[in-house]
C-alpha cells in the first residue's frame, strides 16, 4: 500500500514560485516539483506548466527512463514559443519521481538543484542533490536551454520511500537525520486520513521551517508498506 503528503508554502515574496503535482492511479505514481527562480517575471508558469507536462507524459512512460525517452522539456520551449513568451523569464528547476507498482521499478529526474532524497528496501537513503558552486547561476529550464534530465533508475523488493523537495526544503535537511525524518513522518502521518494528511503536513511545515529561510517551501513524501 502507498501512501503520501505533500505541500508547497509560500515564502517571504508576493507570489508563490513552486509548483507541486501528484499523480497516482493503480499502475504506477508520479511525483512532481518545480522550483520557479525568484528573480524571473513568469517562472511560476514555467514551473506549473513543466510540472503538467511531466504528469503528461510520464503516466504512459516505460521504466527505467532514460534522458531521450523524455520529451516534456523540448515541449516547454515550444508552449513558451508560441506564446512569443522568453524563456529565461520563465525560469525553473525540476525533480520528479516515478513508481511503477507493478513491476517495482523507480525513476528519478532532475534539472537543477530540487533535491530528491530515496530510500530502497530501507537501505541507506541516497541523496541526489547537486553541489552547488559559487556562480550563482542555477542549473534550469529557460536559463541555459537545457534540453534534458539527469536521470536515475532504481527497483526495490518490498519498501520504497521518496522525498522530492524544492531547495526551500531540501537545503535545509541533513543528511544525519534523515533516517529519523522519514521514519517520523510515516510514523505522525500513515495513520491519518487521506484528505486530512497533507493539511496536517502543510501546518507543521509552516511552524517549523516556514521562516528558516525566504524561498518557497515544497515537497512531496511517498512510501510504501
């Protein structure tokens, strides 16, 4: 059995740049997280829109996918194309999750530096979050024209756990605790009802790390049982 949350929070701006999206049906379950950059007019769009592209293509998606297979940020450019829209003001980061029940496969993709933190059969959790330099200049859809994720494709045997986050979030995790984060969110969260969790998430996420920082705040938690 699945189960998740997720939540997405403003920060210290007049208008929330993240975009969140989740989708599950009996095959398989889609994770998405789109980080807006802060500095660029229409990068909430940018980010809604690569996040319904994604869902889009990937619920009829083969696993493992590999960074050909993947067409949705060819098509971003395009929709921004016709709308005669720039694409550097359009600017985001992207990470997504994919979990095929069926066959126990799972793929990971990312531009830019919205983390993704995975734990398979509860082996050590891996960490896929690029290092940072010093330039600056993030990695995304829009700034540099970048045409493709980095991806990574896993299976598991009996437990999955994914965490996807933006930056605003997943900065801010460390590595040490992470075992104890994902065992306290399951534990504080599985037993509630469905419609009532990601509330309850969205809540405790606004008291205790909604000021640590002035980005947008999201992410999406799934594990099985």
């Amino acid at each position: 059995m699945f189960y998740h949350i997720l939540t997405s929070i403003i920060g210290a701006h007049a208008c929330k740049q993240d975009a969140v999206k989740y989708f599950e049906d009996e095959e398989r379950i889609i994770a998405v997280v789109a980080d807006g950059l802060g500095s660029k007019r229409k990068s909430a769009y940018g980010a809604r829109l690569i996040c319904n592209l994604i869902v889009e293509e990937l619920r009829t998606a083969r696993l493992p996918v590999q960074p050909s297979d993947i067409g949705s940020p060819h098509r971003w450019y395009g929709y921004l194309d016709k709308k005669n829209w720039k694409h550097d003001d359009c600017s985001t980061t992207c990470s997504y999750a994919i979990i095929d029940k069926g066959t126990r496969q799972v793929s990971v993709g990312q531009i830019g530096d919205s983390p993704v933190f995975i734990c398979i059969d509860n082996k050590p959790i891996v960490e896929i979050k690029p290092q940072k330099d010093f330039s600056n200049v993030t990695d995304c859809l829009g700034g540099k024209a970048i045409t493709s994720f980095a991806t990574y494709n896993y299976s598991y045997s009996s437990t999955i756990k994914v965490l996807v986050t933006s930056d605003g979030i997943g900065d801010e995790l460390d590595s040490s605790t992470l075992d104890a984060l994902f065992s306290y969110l399951i534990s504080k969260y599985q037993n509630f009802s469905r419609k009532s969790r990601s509330r309850r998430f969205t809540k405790e996420m606004k008291a205790t790390i909604g000021q640590v920082n002035h980005d947008d705040k999201s992410a999406i938690y799934i594990w099985s049982t």
